[in-house]
C-alpha cells in the first residue's frame, strides 16, 4: 500500500521533514502537478506525514474517501486543466507564501469524492518531473 496526497493540498510543506524516506516531492509545473506527491514504490506505510498536515490533505490509500464531507472552507486545488480559476494565497510550513491559481472553496457539508486523486500520485512519478522536483524547489 501507499499514503496519498489529495486535492485537499494547499503545499505547507510540513510532511515532506518527517517522512523517513524522503519520499514525498514537491509537484512541478504547478498548473499541472498543484500539489506534494508521494512516491508509491518507496513509501513505507508508516503515517509519520499525516499528522503534519494543516489540511488533512493525507490518507491511507485504501482509506482515501469516496465521500469527502467538508467541513466548509477549506480549499480543493486541481490541475490548470480543472478550470477551476479561484485564487488561494497562504503561507507554508516555513513562512513563504504559496500561491495557488485554481481552487476552490468547498462548502460545508459538501460531499466530494476524492478518489480521483489517487491516481496523480503515482502518474506524478512515472509521467511527471517526480524526484527532480526537488530541484525545482517547494514554492
Ligand atoms: S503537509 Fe499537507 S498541505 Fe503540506 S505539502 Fe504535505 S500534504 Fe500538502
Ligand atoms: S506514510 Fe511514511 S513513508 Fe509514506 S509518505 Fe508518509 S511519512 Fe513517508
């Protein structure tokens, strides 16, 4: 199994020190690849990242709910390709300022499945830019 990192992102930053195998990477190009991504093939299970997250963007993959009910509030950012256009600005786990050009607020109560997520964790190693995002930095 693997965690997965959903759409529930909004890159704090603050998983990526704990993680004991250094397997979560920051996605690049951002219209593209919004969020932190976990590598699949090297994660190890031990949940150590969940706890760091302020929006409890993390899950199990087996637990990743179908479901989601907001709390309303918080943010979804998808892909440029969503079409979402809703501006987020905040600040990540290091005092920087994220920016971030297509979320979307959810309302309380609203149900959102966030299965679809799962899927870019893994395309974001096998198709995108994956360990050499680090490169590119975690803004
Ligand atoms: S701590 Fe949460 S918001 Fe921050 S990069 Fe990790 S998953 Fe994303
Ligand atoms: S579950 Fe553990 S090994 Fe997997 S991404 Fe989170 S901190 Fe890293």
């Amino acid at each position: 199994m693997t965690y997965i990192i959903t759409s529930l992102c909004l890159r704090d930053s603050g998983c990526v020190e704990v993680c004991p195998v250094e397997c979560i990477v920051p996605g690049h190009p951002r219209e593209e690849y919004p969020w932190f991504y976990i590598d699949p093939d090297t994660c190890i299970d031990c949940g150590a990242c969940v706890p760091e997250c302020p929006y409890e963007a993390i899950f199990p993959e087996d637990e990743v709910p179908d479901a989601y009910e907001a709390k309303g509030g918080e943010y979804v950012s998808l892909p440029a390709s969503s079409g979402l256009s809703g501006a987020y600005t905040g600040t990540n786990h290091h005092g920087e300022t994220v920016k971030l050009a297509h979320t979307r607020q959810l309302d309380a109560g609203e149900v959102v499945d966030l299965t679809a997520d799962i899927q870019a964790n893994t395309d974001y190693f096998s198709k995108g830019m994956g360990y050499s995002g680090n490169d590119k930095g975690r803004e």
